[in-house]
C-alpha cells in the first residue's frame, strides 16, 4: 500500500498532523516504536508531570495559610499517587488511539527507518514490513541529553521518565539542572517529603523567562529548595552510602552527598536518527532537522515538526506545526509563523510567560516598556492568599503594542492564555485596559497592568 503520508513519530506533532490530513482526505499512516500512541509528552512527559503536580498542589496547600480551617497533616499513599498519574496518562492514550481509529489512520508499530525518499522499513520482532508514501512527516521528537561523567547504571540515577515512577522518595535529591522540567519534577518530590537542592550552569535558574519573575518563584521557595547557579556538577561518585557530587562555582570546588540525582539539563533533537541523515535530509550541526515555515526539509516530499526541529521544545508548538506540514501536504497555502509560544513551569508559584521578554529585547536591543501590577493589590489574589505574583506587560512605547508578557503566581498558566490572543491580534495596552475584566479575578491583574502601561490609572 502507498499512503499519502506517513508520519513517523506518534507525539503531539506526529498525531496532530496525521489526524489533520486524514480530515482532509488523506491515506495516513503512522508509525511508532512504542505500544503507545502519545510519544514524549503523553506518555512520559507533559501529562504525568501534571498529574503529580496536581498531587503535590494537594499536599502543598496543607502548608499555606488555614485562614481559620486546620487540616491534618497528609497522609502520602505513593501508590494511590501512581495510580492517578497512570489512570490519567491511560485515559488520554486509549482516547487518542480512539480517535486514530475514527479517522482511519494506521498505526504501525515498529522502529522505523527510512530506506529511502518514499518509502520506509518498518521492523518489530524481527519483522521488517516495507511501506511506501508521497510525503512524509518526520516527528520523531527529541531524548534527554546525558552527560559523560554521569553513573547511569545506578538506580539513584534518576532521568525525567524514571523520576515520574516515583519508585522511592529520596532523602535529599539533587537536581542538576535548573529548567522547567527540573524544576517541576523537583516540586514535586519536595512535596512527597524530599530535601532539594538544584544546581544550575547558567546565572538563573529558568532560563528563558525574565529574572525578576524567577525571583518571585525563589522566594516563595526559599525555605523548600536551595538554588545553586553558577554552579558546575563536574563529577558524581557512586558509593553504597551516598552519591558523592563534586560542585565547582567561583569559589572552587566542593562535595555534597546527596541520596539521589535527578539529571535534567536539556534535550537534543533525534534528527540523526531513523535514516533521516541517510536521505539527504538537511541538519544543523546539533541534529535538527532543517525546515522552510511550511514545515518541508530540503527533500521535497518530507517535512519535518516538533522537538526535532528548531525552536521551543514544547507541544503545542509540535501540535501547530503539524497542522500546518499536513495542509500543506494537502495542497492548502499556509505557515508557520507564530507571533507568540506560551512557555508554562507549572511550578508553585506558576511561572509563564509568552512573546518577546525583557532579557531578549535588551538581547537584540529593542527598546521596550513594562508595566508590572503586583498581585499584593489584587483583591482576588489577597483574599485567596496567592499574593506572591506580578503580571508584566512589555510594550512597544511608540505603538504601545504589547510584544510580551510575563505572569507569576497561582493559576498564571492559565491567565496567560489572553496575552498570547493579544499579542497574536497585535492588541495595544489601550486594547486591553478596554476590556472589562472581571472583578475580583486574578486575570482582572492583566487589565490592570495594561491601565498602569496606559497611564489610565497609577
Ligand atoms: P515526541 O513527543 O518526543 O514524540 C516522538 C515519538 O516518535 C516518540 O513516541 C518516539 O517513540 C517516536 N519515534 C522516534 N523515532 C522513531 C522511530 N525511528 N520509529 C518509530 N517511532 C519513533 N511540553 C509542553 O508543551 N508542556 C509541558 O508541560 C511539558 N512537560 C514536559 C515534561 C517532561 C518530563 C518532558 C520530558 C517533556 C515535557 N514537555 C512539555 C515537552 C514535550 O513533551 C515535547 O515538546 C513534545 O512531546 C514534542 O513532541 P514531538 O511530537 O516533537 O515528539
């Protein structure tokens, strides 16, 4: 059988794409190594480290303020935890296969490599099926990068996929690596009881969004985890009482014993993978898969989305690029060219941000402005007891349009969501000081900081 397309890779990317052209009346197949359709972020990623989080904002809010109410200490039952992040991951995997079904896409599982530019060899169990295509998707996602000094073969070795299985609770877990994945899988484990220490390379830890609301997180932390930056792991010894890990910062080295390491310093592309190079498929010299914004690689007939290619390792960002590669496969005139990708650390206190940050417009030397409503005058925020969060809006001066935004606190995943429509829609501060925000409402913070941008109130 010829498909139309075939998608290699079962992710956010990978589903989205296959699903879109089968709805647009293509044959599709899509092949996958794993028994589950989902990739990365279903099965191993986004979805379980939510469910935990969940688990852990429960155990949390037993510390915050009772404002009257005492509850009991928690009762941890680590099995009934796993249960809830299994049940959840089950649920959405069993619906997505569903919906595979509906539209007729097949499923292939197997290891897939390309044997050439139309058609690829599909092997499990020692059995190799040949498939030919017109076009192919390659969504095949990216792994966790591993370091040379690292002991992986020892069990209090943690990656993100292993941490998830919440096997044991360490005493004091080391996070080496301070991004959202770190960070979420240590708020996590500081929750189940463990002590945390987080090592970062960089000058802070989250890269990525402004300083100033990492700050907010480190505080509301600062008594739950201890923040090393600037701070190189150089070696990590194995010994049956402890991991001895060796730190180097601007003060030379030191040893610190920890019961378990949790490594999550990154993630590199897959791109060298699966026959991809063998194809003559462009690469960076990191291993992603070069692409025009219609989402095609230098090959004609493949195309390429999601954590392989440049950009945000992040799924919504894999979801929309698959839609796009796939109507452009079905002959429609689209791309890719985001204003804004939302990027969420589901953290406590939530920390996201989306479109340009104060740290790259200095980067790239674009003058900008920010109007900043803290959360300490929200009557939402102080009557729930979330003071402990800002709203930043980053604004052109001239056109006041606002470029970027940056929310700390509670639920600021979610209020995020309007910005990204604002930014997307070219909204100014004016365009969002006019829009009645209900009162009282953390999101009603958004309205507020583009009044105070607007000079409408001070
Ligand atoms: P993937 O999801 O990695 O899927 C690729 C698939 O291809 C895999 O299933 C793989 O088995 C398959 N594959 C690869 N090669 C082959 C082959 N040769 N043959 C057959 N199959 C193959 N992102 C967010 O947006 N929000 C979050 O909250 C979030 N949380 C995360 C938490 C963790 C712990 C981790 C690790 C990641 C998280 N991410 C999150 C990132 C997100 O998971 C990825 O950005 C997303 O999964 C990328 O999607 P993708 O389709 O590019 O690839």
């Amino acid at each position: 059988m010829k498909y139309d397309l075939l998608v290699l890779g079962s992710g956010p990317g990978g589903y989205a794409a296959a699903f879109r052209a089968a709805d647009l009346g293509l044959s599709v197949a899509m092949v996958e190594r794993h028994e589950r359709i989902g990739g990365v972020c279903l099965n191993v990623g986004c979805i379980p480290s939510k469910a935990l989080l969940h688990v852990a904002g429960k155990i949390r809010s037993a510390d915050e303020p009772s404002h009257g109410v005492e509850f009991p200490k928690p009762k941890i039952d680590l099995d009934a935890i796993r249960h809830h992040r299994q049940s959840t991951v089950d649920t959405l995997t069993g619906n997505l296969a569903l919906m595979a079904k509906g539209r007729k896409v097949d499923i292939l599982q197997g290891e897939g490599v390309f044997d050439s530019t139309h058609s690829i060899v599909v092997s499990k169990d020692g059995k190799d099926e040949k498939v030919e295509f017109k076009n192919a998707i390659i969504a095949v996602g990216s792994r966790a990068i591993r370091l040379p000094f690292v002991p992986y073969e020892d069990p209090r070795i943690l990656d993100a996929t292993s941490a998830l299985q919440l096997e044991r609770i360490p005493e004091h877990l080391l996070v080496l690596g301070g991004g959202i994945i770190g960070l979420e899988m240590a708020t996590v484990y500081q929750s189940l009881g463990s002590k945390i220490t987080v090592a970062e390379l960089g000058d802070q830890i989250m890269t990525g969004a402004d300083k100033d609301l990492v700050r907010v997180f480190e505080q509301a932390n600062k008594d739950r985890m201890t923040f090393l930056t600037k701070t190189q792991v150089t070696n990590i010894e194995a010994t049956p009482e402890a991991l001895n890990i060796t730190l180097e910062d601007k003060d030379g080295a030191r040893n610190l014993a920890v019961d378990a390491v949790l490594v999550a310093v990154g993630r590199s592309p897959n791109g060298r993978k699966a026959g991809i190079p063998e194809m003559g498929v462009e690469l960076d010299e990191r291993g992603f898969v070069l692409t025009d914004t219609q989402g095609r690689t230098n090959v004609p007939n493949i195309f390429a989305i999601g954590d392989v290619t440049h950009g945000p390792m992040l799924a919504h960002k894999a979801s929309h690029q698959g839609h796009v590669a796939a109507e452009v496969i079905a002959g429609h005139k689209v791309d890719f060219q985001p204003l804004a990708i939302p990027s969420i650390a589901y953290t406590f206190p939530e920390v996201a941000w989306v479109g340009l940050t104060e740290t790259e417009a200095k980067k790239q030397d674009i003058a900008v402005k920010s109007a900043v409503f803290p959360w300490t005058a929200s009557g939402r925020a102080i009557a729930s007891g979330v003071t402990q969060g800002k709203t930043k809006l980053i604004y052109d001066d001239e056109s006041q349009r606002v470029l970027g935004a940056g929310i700390v606190g509670s639920h600021a995943g979610e209020l995020l969501g309007e910005l990204t429509l604002a930014i997307e829609f070219g909204a100014t501060l004016e365009d969002i000081a006019l829009t009645i925000h209900a009162h009282p409402s953390l999101h009603e913070s958004v309205g507020l900081a583009a009044e105070l941008g607007a000079g409408t109130i001070t």
